[in-house]
C-alpha cells in the first residue's frame, strides 16, 4: 500500500491563505501570545498577554482553539474550555518556568510549609496549578497576592523573581520556589547600563520575571500588556525594553515615531533574549498543526477539574 500523496507545503502568501482556509473550515481561532513572531501575530485572530488569552479561550464558541504560545497556555485554555478541541503547533514548545516545577518537588516543597496559602503563577504545569489555591499572571500577581490576609503565611511559585517583585510592592514576606525564566534572567545589567550611558534620555521598561537587578534600572514594570500601555504612555523618544523581543512588532507599530532598543545577554554569540519555546511555532507548523488537527493538548478530567478551582477563583477577583 503507498502512503496517501500529499500536497506540497504552501508558501508565502499561499501559505498565509491556507491556513486562513482551513481556520474557515474548521471553524478555528488562533490565539498569539505577544512574543511570537510579527507573522505569526499578524494572521492570529487575538493576540495577547498570558490572562487576556485565558479570557478569550474560555470565551471563544469557536470549536478549534490554536495556541500559538506554549504549552502551559493551551493547556490552560483546555482546562477553561473543555469541550473544545486544543492545538499547538509544537508541542515541544514548553517554558522553563514550567518545567522546572515539577509536582513532585513541589508536592514536597509545599509538605515543607504547611498552613501556607499557594499563589501559582500561570505559567506552570495543570499539576501544579491543582496544588494551589490561586493562579496569578503577570498582570495581576500583587492584585491576587494582596486578596489574602496578611496574617496567612503565602508560597509563591515557580518565579523567584516575579515573586521578589511581588513581594516587595506588598512590603510582605512570601515564601519563594526556586524557579525563574531563562530568558529574563539572561538580560544583562551590564549590558543595560552601557545602553542607558548611550542613550541617556531612554525610558527603560521591564518585565517581573527579570532579576531584582535588571528591574532596579527600569522606570516603569510590568506585563506584557502593561508594557505596551507604558510604551503608548511615555514621552521618551527612545525605549529600552527588557523583555522578549517579539513584543516589539506591535510596539513599533502603535508608536510608529519611536525608538526600541533591546538589551543583549551577557554572551554576546547568542540571541538569548528570544525565548526559544515561543519561537518553536512557525506558520508551517501552524498550517501543519489546522491541516492534521494535531498535536492536541488533553488533561485529563480529575486533574482538569482541581486545576481550574485556582484558575476560576483568580477570575473570580477580576
Ligand atoms: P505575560 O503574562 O506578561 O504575557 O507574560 C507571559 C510570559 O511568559 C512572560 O515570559
Ligand atoms: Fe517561559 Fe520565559 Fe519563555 Fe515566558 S519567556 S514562556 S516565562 S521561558
């Protein structure tokens, strides 16, 4: 028997209008996060930071949902909308803050603190989120924090940093999970402050997940809808923005006459400010991912269930 033939890949334009065909005939919505590629942003349906596509995914009354993000995202998707079909393009596509929590560790960590209430940042496994109490974003984490009292005892996982930040806007002691993004921590502050001597008049905005002494530097902080807010705000011609470079192509666009200047990693060989998971998801394997209906993202139904109590009661405080 011979395998079925195949049409050949499209491309270029051809290849932006099958995957708008196939978006039509499956009755699909791609979702982009704000740090994947310009190309990618521009053919998605919304685009977001992490809470915003969590909305529109347990919103959408599309039957396909396509997460061009990673993996934590669509599965968090698949946990808020359930009956809907979950894809993304890579499945590879996986995120260090995620990762390097994983349950069992975490289970034993949280053994270590008992009374403790969990606060779990988004970005993180549905095993982890199922051991919490509250989800958080980037957006929202001092917010969600700042709901419980402050005679509770809080963990805080799996971003040392964002919870640092947290911590400190709070004036409030949380207990730390050792975990932090590879790509924020790459920035370099040397590297920043030789940027700031060659361009004094530049406002410098960050994300949280970047170290404690990256966001010294910054003048305004925040996710990444925040920061695009604040690059609309600002009155400086130029913008240092420390935080994943595809955020970039809507900046530059909503400010068309400004200047963007990213700031390198201390190896000066390696991009290592494009975080490498976001940029796992290409237009190829996105017509690939519509045409195959696959990979799919599934939770299974217990496991769904308890990580979704977090996710909801963070919505819950809007
Ligand atoms: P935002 O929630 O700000 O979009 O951040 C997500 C993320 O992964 C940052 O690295
Ligand atoms: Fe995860 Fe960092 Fe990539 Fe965001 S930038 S998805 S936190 S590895």
């Amino acid at each position: 028997m011979h395998a079925p033939v195949r049409a050949p890949m499209p491309t270029g334009q051809e290849l932006v209008a099958a995957i708008g065909d196939l978006r039509r005939r499956l009755n699909a919505v791609i979702l982009a996060h704000y740090y994947q590629d310009g190309e990618i942003q521009d053919l998605a349906d919304f685009v977001g930071d992490s809470l915003q596509l969590s909305r529109e995914a347990a919103r959408t009354d599309a039957e396909v949902i396509v997460f061009a993000g990673v993996h934590f995202m669509a599965e968090t998707a698949k946990i808020l909308n359930p009956s809907r079909q979950v894809l993304l393009p890579d499945l590879e596509a996986g995120c260090s803050l995620a990762d390097g929590c994983p349950p069992d560790g975490f289970r034993a960590f949280l053994d270590r603190h008992p009374g403790h209430v969990v606060v779990s940042y988004i970005n993180c496994s549905a095993a982890t989120k199922a051991m919490s109490d509250l989800i958080c974003t980037s957006s929202n984490a001092v917010r969600v924090v700042a709901s419980i009292p402050r005679d509770r005892p809080v963990v805080f996982a799996p971003d040392r940093h964002l919870g640092a930040w947290v911590a400190k806007q709070l004036d409030r002691d949380l207990v730390l999970w050792p975990g932090s993004c590879e790509v924020h921590e790459q920035f370099s502050e040397r590297r920043l402050v030789e940027l700031k001597v060659l361009h004094p008049g530049a406002a410098v905005l960050a994300h949280p997940e970047c170290t404690a002494a990256l966001l010294q530097h910054a003048d305004r902080i925040g996710s990444t809808t925040d920061l695009l807010r604040f690059a609309r705000e600002a009155t400086a011609a130029e913008i240092i923005v420390l935080t994943e470079p595809g955020i970039l192509h809507r900046m530059r666009r909503e400010n068309p006459g400004r200047t963007f200047l990213t700031v390198p990693g201390a190896d000066e060989s390696c991009s290592c400010n494009e975080c490498p998971y976001m940029k796992r998801n290409t237009l190829e394997k996105l017509y690939l991912c519509l045409r195959d209906r696959a990979p799919e993202i599934t939770v299974p139904e217990d496991l769904r269930v308890a990580a979704l109590r977090p996710i909801e009661r963070m919505l819950a405080l809007g």
